[in-house]
C-alpha cells in the first residue's frame, strides 16, 4: 500500500467523462511569421517585459519601438550611439543600449533622452572596449565585453565583478537561463559558455564548423526554459539547443537569392526572444530587415528538399580586397581563406582565381577571420591583418604575370607572422594598448613604411619594414577618432588617408601625424574603403548611401556616382575601392557578393562574383532591386 501514490503518478489522467486527458500537442519555435523592413543596418534589438520590440536601426540613428500587433509605437531620433550591438528593457521600460565604438552603455527613455551611462571609471577611465550584447538580470547589468574577452557586471552603475576572463576570447552576446546562470556566446571560440552563479563554468559546447552544432562567427544568444537559441552568422542559421548543449534543429535556410526573405536568412546576426518564448526576431543588417518567428506544430521544423542542412561554408567576399602587381586578393570570412586572382582580363570573362591559401586555424599558413589585405609589387608580397589570431601575416607569392597563366597551389610561402599581442605586452605599461589587438586593416607604402589599424583601439600603428615601430596616430580631443575603417596612401605627397565610419569624414595625415585635411564631412555617412588615383583623387566608397564620392586634392568634391541596387550602376553596402595602373576603378560590393569593374569616368566594364549578383549587371536594362532577377 506504501508504494499505491508512486505507481498511481505513472497513470494517465482522465477527464471528468472519464476519457483520458489529451496530451499537449507537440510544438516548436521556428515557423515564419513576417517580416519589418525598410531598416537602415537594424543591430541591437530586446523584447521588453511588456512584449515590445525594441530596435536600433543604427544608419539612420533610430531608436523603435513594436508593439505586439506590430505597430510602431515608438519612433525617435537617436544620434548618441555611434555601434549600437546590444540593447536591453528595464523594468522601467527604458532601454540600455551599448555602444560598440564608443565603449559605454546608454540608459535611454522613450523619448530618446540619455539618463545615464557606464562604462568609465570614477577616474574617467575606459572599463570596456568594444561592449556588445547586454542583458539584465534582476537589478544587475551584464555586458559581453568584447575587446576584454570577459563578461562585465554592473550594479548601480558600478562595475562589480568579471566573468569568464581567461577562458572567453571574443563575448558577442550574453543571456541569463531560469537559475541565474550566465550563457555567453564567443566568436572567438565558436562557443558557447555556460557559467554558473558562482562564476564557475558550468557548460560548454559548440566549436567552429558546418555541421550541425558547430558555428561560424556565432553572434547572439537566447535562451527560454531548456532551449538555446544561438544565432549562427556565418552558417546563415539560429541553431536551437537543448539543456546539455545537444542540437536540435535549425530555424532559417540560407537566402541564396538576391533580398531573399521569407525565413530565407542573410548573416543573422541579432536575437530577441519574447517573454513568452513564442515569438523570435531576428536582425539583418545587411538587408536592412527583421524576421519573426512563431510557433508550429511537430518537435522541429520540416526541411525544405531544396535547401537542405549546409555541410560546407558559403563562402561570400569579405569587406576588404587588395590590388597589385597584376593581382588580387580577396578575404573570405566564412572559411578563412584568401583568393588570389590573375587580372589579366580576357574580354567577356571575369578575373580568373589561380589559387586559395589559408583556412581556420592558429598556426602560421592558416587564419582566424583574416581581414584587411595589402599587395606590394616587386617582390610581390601579401600582407594579412589575422585579426582573430591578433597578427599581421607575411606571405610571399610565386606569381609572375609575365608567365602563361595557370592554377597553382603552390603560389604562397608564408614568411612570419607579426605577433601583436606579444609586441603589446613587451611595452611599458605607459606604453601599453588596452584590450585584445585585433586588426581591422594592414598597408604598406612602395618605402617599406606600414600601418596597422586598430578601429576598438582608435590607433593607428606605423612600422618599419622590420616592424621596428615608428610612431602611432590615436584619437584625442583635439581630433576625434571614432571609428577608423579604411587607409589609402597617397605617394606623392607623403599622406595617409583613414576613413572614419563613426564621424561620416576622411582624415589626412601628413608625414608628422598632424591632421592636414579634413574631408567629406558635407556628404559622406558611413565611408569605407579609399583609394588614390595617378592624378591625386581620393576615392570614397560610402556604406550606407552605397555611393562613390571623388574629391580633388585640395578636398573639393569632383563627384558622386552610382546607386543602391543591382543593376551595372548600383551597389548596396560597397566597402573597399582600388585603382589598377589603367586607372579603371574596382569596387567591392560587398552587399551584393561581387566585384565591379569601372572605367575611370564611370562606364561599367564588367562584374564578377556570385553569378544571381552578377547577372543584372550584364543586362543593361535590368531593375535596379535584384528581386526580380529570377
């Protein structure tokens, strides 16, 4: 009789007609709902405790907000953030929002007003660098600190205690799970961290891959009762999870067309979970959109035959290039790679690859998110800003344009890798740059001179051709520098041209690092790769108007040309430009996954790349949106 209860609680229950009771159908968090758009770069976005949506559009320096049928409730203009990549809701209902570039939290009100900040010491110090995703958890702030590779915790304004420092490398996203436990999300690791509320860590899985349960560049986390949904960028997915980190299913298949939708992802790269874990949004910055999803029926999403589970990277054009000595190299961020292209053009054919070097790893011949690249001529030598590995990579190639051409795997030697980790923290501690020194752009001049940029940093660093240091530029009062993200040499007059995304302007630099010019502050928003011509006009491809601007030496606008689109004179989200010895102008248009090829007064030559980006460009009549491409 003892055991009667025990054995009675494996019965199943029966309603008050003494059928059984019906089992819950069985559901899943997955299924396309709709789709907000017209968004500039959409980045941080959070459900308040009330099921608002709330979302950054940071081009257009817009603070919104959704209500749970959808409409706009809240619309202000915000221009106090420079990166927004994380926001979250008190309960209050103000919104706390960090800002990447200028290394605080914002505690913000609905009518856009700045309450208060953190992220600076009593002394007016820095305490985080590079700060992304944010969550609260009680009266307690946590922040993925990027360039700290730590989670930093707040209260009261008052940095309290670190989390994760020495084991996290890059903290893109941070959530709390019903017992308090702090899940962090690392690009760096392609993990995710569990740690418990002693700080211990309690759970890790994931590593960087493909397959299912792997990641590339993961960058946001959610988390609902036993369930972790983790935004995988590169992998063009969210992966959803179980308690012990076992994978479940995938929400989203990869948007192969051009401005795809539809549950069709595109570099998710943000995740807000509703309170009651029915609805997911999902941020696109590149297609300036959101997608919700809600709930269906069954444990886990049908697949789609034509679109199965990728086993392979979808590799895409990085944001930068580089051109020279009949070459060019372009970065791909989903499998590490470098491709090198042979620029001898056979008329009606694209640049032809001849070879790829690289892949993911940390010894020397592989990368961690290989960024900005740098061709010199004679000897033809490469240089790779290895950001992930915090190095600059120098490798010489075994090409020579006046051979036949031909594939090669064995065009690269890899020479030494510049270790800028190890020079930092051989400094003076005066001396001493804070945070990981993760490179963003490499250049050298035809004198050997070369300058690594370091956009969290605000720094520039100039090096000899022995990489003995010569001297560095740094943001100061007197010149702000926000958010450095492109550099052009101009050779006849010994300057240096760096583009600041933040401050919508280009600085030159004379020889001695004073600030000699300052130019498009007039028309220019979001400017990212420069380039000088023979004749001393700088270049200036613009991000966000997806634009080139020209400027005469003395900085006066020359001009302003093409569109966003996808025909032959549009570009959407262009981010690096070069100048070849026939002065025909190369863009990188990076939101349309080619290349475009353009006569020094503008004339469209050709295109190359993904063949549905390239295709309108080929037909000289086609729509400038790309949606009616197919």
């Amino acid at each position: 009789m003892m055991f009667a209860p025990l054995l009675l609680s494996f019965l199943p229950a029966f309603q008050a007609d003494g059928l059984p009771t019906p089992e819950p159908p069985v559901q899943h968090l997955g299924s396309y709902v709709s789709t907000l758009s017209d968004f500039d770069r959409p980045t941080a976005i959070a459900y308040g405790p009330d099921g608002r949506l709330w979302i950054h559009d940071t081009d257009s320096k817009r603070l919104v907000a959704f209500d749970e049928k959808g409409e706009l409730v809240v619309a202000v203009g915000w221009s106090k953030a420079s990166q927004p990549a994380g926001i979250s809701i008190d309960g209050a209902g103000h919104a706390w929002v960090s800002d990447r570039w200028n290394h605080q939290v914002f505690e913000v009100d609905g009518e856009g007003r700045v309450l208060s900040s953190l992220g600076l010491s009593p002394e007016g110090k820095p305490e985080l660098l590079g700060p992304e995703g944010i969550c609260h958890r009680g009266s307690t702030l946590l922040v993925a600190d990027r360039g700290h590779g730590r989670v930093a915790e707040y209260e009261d304004g008052k940095l309290v205690r670190s989390l994760g420092e020495g084991l996290l490398q890059e903290p893109r996203d941070v959530c709390v799970d019903s017992q308090g436990r702090v899940a962090v999300v690392d690009s760096g690791l392609a993990s995710v961290c569990v740690f418990d509320t002693d700080g211990s860590l309690a759970l890790r899985f994931g590593e960087y891959g493909w397959f299912p349960g792997l990641f590339s560049d993961p960058t946001a986390i959610e988390v609902h009762g036993d369930r972790w949904y983790v935004a995988d960028c590169e992998n063009q997915r969210i992966q959803v999870f179980g308690p012990e980190g076992e994978p479940l299913y995938r929400i989203g298949t990869h948007a192969i067309l051009p401005r795809e939708g539809e549950g069709k992802l595109h570099y998710p790269t943000g995740l807000a979970l509703h309170p009651n874990g029915e609805r997911l949004a999902v941020t696109e910055p590149m297609d300036g959109r959101v997608q919700i999803f809600g709930m269906a029926p069954g444990a886990k999403p049908q697949v789609d035959p034509a679109r199965p589970e990728s086993v392979q990277p979808s590799p895409h054009y990085g944001e930068h290039w580089a051109l020279g000595g009949g070459y060019l190299v372009i970065p791909e961020p989903e499998s590490h790679r470098l491709r090198i292209f042979d620029l001898r053009l056979v008329p009606g054919q694209d640049p032809a690859m001849i070879s790829e070097i690289g892949g993911w790893g940390a010894s020397l011949g592989l990368f961690r998110d290989p960024r900005g690249v740098c061709l010199t001529p004679s000897p033809l030598t490469l240089l790779v800003a290895d950001a992930g590995n915090e190095r600059i990579v120098e490798v010489a190639l075994d090409l020579d344009p006046e051979k036949p051409m031909e594939q090669t795997s064995k065009a690269a030697r890899f020479v030494r890798a510049f270790d800028l980790h190890s020079w930092n923290a051989a400094l003076p501690v005066e001396q001493r740059l804070d945070g990981a020194l993760r490179p963003d752009d490499v250049l050298q001049t035809p004198s050997g001179q070369r300058f690594v940029l370091l956009t969290p940093q605000r720094t520039i660093l100039q090096f000899d051709a022995d990489w003995e240091p010569v001297a560095r530029i740094q943001h100061s009062r007197e010149v702000p520098l926000v958010a450095p993200s492109g550099m052009a040499w101009n050779e006849a007059t010994q300057e240096l041209a760096v583009s600041d995304l933040a401050m919508g302007r280009v600085l030159v630099f004379g020889p001695d690092g004073v600030v000699r010019q300052t130019i498009g502050t007039e028309n220019v928003r979001r400017p990212t790769g420069l380039a000088y011509d023979s004749k001393g006009t700088l270049l200036v491809v613009d991000r966000w108007q997806s634009e080139l601007f020209s400027y005469a030496p003395d900085g006066t606008l020359l001009d302003r040309r093409f569109h966003p689109g996808i025909d032959r004179e549009g570009l959407y989200h262009p981010t690096d430009v070069s100048v070849d010895s026939m002065g025909r102008w190369w863009i990188l248009d990076h939101g349309n996954h080619r290349g475009m090829i353009f006569d020094g007064q503008g004339a469209w030559l050709g295109a190359f790349g993904s063949t549905l980006y390239t295709r309108p460009a080929r037909l000289p009549n086609a729509p400038k949106s790309g949606a009616e491409t197919e």
